[in-house]
C-alpha cells in the first residue's frame, strides 16, 4: 500500500488515503460475484428433488405443486443474496417450463424411452412397456408424452405441449432394435431356440413386436376336438406328401423369427377354392395376433409409406382364391 501526504491547499481531514490498488478483495459479499442463470437454479432444484423425493408417493400434481414451491423459494433467496430488486431480482415462475416437464416424464414415468430408425432426424419416438398386452415392446410414445405432460401442467399451451416432445427427443438416445435372430418375442417372455429357454422381457432388447401366443414348457400337441385334429388336417392339405406337410411346420416356425433371413416365401396355390388356403393363412394370422399381420395388395409393396407404417408387423399375407403370401 502507498501513503499519499497532504498538499497545501487540501482539505485537512484526507491526512492519508489508502490505496488498495494492486490487491484481491477478500469479501464474501455475494454481490460482487456475477449471479448464476436462472436456469442452472432451476437445473439444480429439479436434481435436488429427484435425489431427495422419494417419487412412488407423488403423483405429477404433487410434482408440479414441490418444484414450483421448491424453485421459487430458491429464486426469492438467490435475489435477496445478490441484492437483486424489481426487474433484476430473479421472477418467479407460474408453471413448471417444458424442459422440467420433460425431465419429470423421464425420470418417472418414460424410463427407457428411446429413438428407432436410422437416424435421429427421422426416427421415432419409442418407449417401453412394462406391463400389459404390449410388455416388453417398444411402442410409439409421443401421444403418452403429451398426455402426461398435463397431469405436469393443465393448463399447457399447445406450443409448450410440442416443446415437451421436442424436449424429450432431444434427451433420449437413438436405439437399436434387437437383431438376434435366435430369441423369439412371445406373448409371456423371450424364448432362445437353441438354449430352448424362456427368459423375462427386459428394456435392454429393443422389440417392437412379439407373438401373441406364449411359451408353455409343458404343451404337447393339441387333442383332436369334434373329430379335427392338427396333424391330420395338415396331413389332408398336403395331400398325405411328408415334404409338403413338413414346409407347412417349417413356415410356422418361421413366422417367430422374423429377424432371421430366411430369404424365402411360402406361396399357397390352387385353381379352386375352399380347399384349405385361407384357414391355413387364418390360422397364422391368430398364432402371431391379427394386429400384427397385414393384408396388402401387390402395388402396396410398392409404397414406401405403407411399408415404414408396418414396423411392429410380424407377418404379411395377401389373399385370393390363387395365391396367398405370408
């Protein structure tokens, strides 16, 4: 520090002035420091409540009620601490921004939420069924978003409603659908034809499509009813010909592996009618489930439309009284 003397002429109570030029200020005074962006606030107290809060006792209403409570209460102080008044203090919020909202779908109810397709710009947005006729898929989960996000926020403009979406696309990795050609989806877990085990359905295989029928470690072959029985009808379509009844069970099987590349197709062909084409297409059309089959025209395999709608197909048929394709 320097000492600066008195010159005549100046007045007598500036004796000496302290020069603190050249050294660092030591004050904890926070308004000195520059104040942190309303968003890395928000940022914390929503990470903050997802640490502290324990989620299976609050339902989104409860959500939106604590975090606004919890946010503003950290704006209001943040504010009083840096000496912020009127338009510089920090505003409170009135709801809950779609970025928290997304956040909130993420980390409670659309856990393992993903993109499928090639790339980010075109693929779609997917997430996982733990529950229900679709467990264990994949399933398109825009419509879900959106209406969660109004149990977040009721009043939700439909702009912030698409910046939701938007949100969430952003925060979601792209993934890969399951190519193991080996594990059959079925209707009660995930079957391993060599190991001939069945295991539970788990997010980390990416299926968006599974058989309706499940696996039953103890079934035989059905018992005849009303004088019908399997293996005798297959053996009349076949006309008693062990091959042709043989590539009947082996397109059956097939119909359960649809990641495999078999590079072929069973064509059903016949100059008459009522000789047994369309019950065979029917009875596996209800072995993989009637959702999951479509019927189309020989021009709709043309269209690229039609085709990126039959993602979670397992099957095609197309049906007439000469030729039928699954």
């Amino acid at each position: 520090m320097t000492s600066i003397k008195n010159h005549p002429g100046t007045p007598k109570e500036s004796t000496e002035a302290i020069s603190s030029v050249g050294t660092h200020s030591t004050t904890s005074d926070r308004r000195a420091v520059r104040k942190p962006p309303i968003n890395q606030l928000i940022h914390d107290e929503v990470l903050l409540f997802f640490d502290t809060r324990d989620q299976s006792t609050c339902s989104p209403e409860d959500v939106e009620m604590e975090l606004l409570n919890r946010i503003n209460t950290r704006l209001v102080s943040e504010s009083v601490a840096y000496g912020l008044k009127g338009r510089d203090a920090y505003q409170q919020l009135k709801a809950l921004p779609p970025a928290v909202i997304a956040e909130c779908i993420l980390k409670r109810e659309l856990k393992h939420t993903g993109l499928i397709g090639k790339s980010r710009a075109t693929a779609e947005l997917m997430t996982y069924e733990a529950e229900g006729p679709d467990m264990g898929l994949y399933v398109p989960a825009e419509e879900r978003i959106r209406s969660l996000a109004r149990q977040y926020h009721y009043t939700i403009s439909p702009k912030d409603l698409n910046a939701v979406v938007e949100c969430v696309r952003d925060s979601v990795p792209l993934l890969k659908e399951s190519e193991d050609s080996d594990v059959v989806a079925l209707a009660n877990g995930l079957f391993n034809v060599r190991s001939k085990e069945l295991r539970d359905f788990s997010p980390e295989v990416v299926l968006t499509s599974k058989a309706f029928v499940p696996f039953l470690a103890d079934a035989t072959s059905c018992q005849e009813i009303d004088g019908w029985h399997i293996d005798k009808w297959f053996r009349e379509l076949a006309n008693n010909d062990p091959e042709v009844e043989q590539l009947f069970w082996e397109n059956i099987a097939a119909l359960f592996r649809p990641n495999h590349p078999f590079g072929k197709a069973m064509l059903l062909y016949s100059p008459t009618g009522s000789n047994g084409k369309g019950s065979l297409i029917e009875l596996m059309r209800n072995l993989v489930g009637a959702e999951r089959v479509a019927t189309l025209s020989m021009s709709d395999l043309e269209s690229s439309i039609f085709l990126r709608s039959c993602v979670a197909l397992f099957a095609f048929s197309r049906m007439r009284t000469r030729l039928a394709i699954t």
